[in-house]
C-alpha cells in the first residue's frame, strides 16, 4: 500500500509528523507534481480545521486556489508552525499566526 502524495502531505500535517516549515519546503520544491484539488479534498475529508488553515495559507500563498478551504476557517488562531513559538504576525483571513517566514 502507497499513499498517494497529497494524502501523505495532509497526515503529515494533521498527524504534526514533521514541523511545518518542511512541509512547506516539501510542496514548494513538489508544486509542478502536486494535485492541489486532491490536497485539499483530503484536507477537508480529514476535518482537521488548523490543519485546513495552515494548508490553506500556504496553498494559496504558493497561488493556489484555496476558496474552498477557506470556507472551513473559523474559531482561534494557530501557529503556522506547530514545531516552533507561537506569535508573530496575525492572518485573519486564515486564523493563523506567522510564526515563521514560508
């Protein structure tokens, strides 16, 4: 059995498997191979909203379409990076804090 990449990209969020800088690293380095539909439709199936929120700043960041994420978004923000101090700059439109520079 191998998950799919998008698949293996979202647990590693959901699951905090590795910090989120590196994931970040991972899908900017994989963006041309990557099915950013897929990504998020694993994303929401997972129904992890900080996941949902982190993978949505960083999708459209990297310019892709995201809307359906953000339509999940709500509640308390959360660090961008779970492995490192929360703070920095507030996003409100994904309830995130900037804690690291992606």
């Amino acid at each position: 059995f191998v998950a799919e990449k998008e698949k293996a990209i979202v647990d590693a969020v959901v699951l905090k498997a590795i910090s989120f800088s590196e994931i970040a690293r991972i899908v900017k380095r994989g963006k041309q191979e990557l099915d950013a539909k897929k990504m998020i439709g694993f994303a929401i199936k997972a129904g992890d909203k900080a996941a949902i929120k982190r993978l949505g700043f960083l999708l459209q960041a990297l310019g892709f379409n995201a809307a359906e994420m953000k339509k999940r978004v709500g509640g308390r923000m959360v660090p961008l990076d779970y492995a490192m101090p929360p703070g920095g700059k507030k996003n409100p439109e994904w309830r995130v804090l900037e804690n690291v520079d992606l």
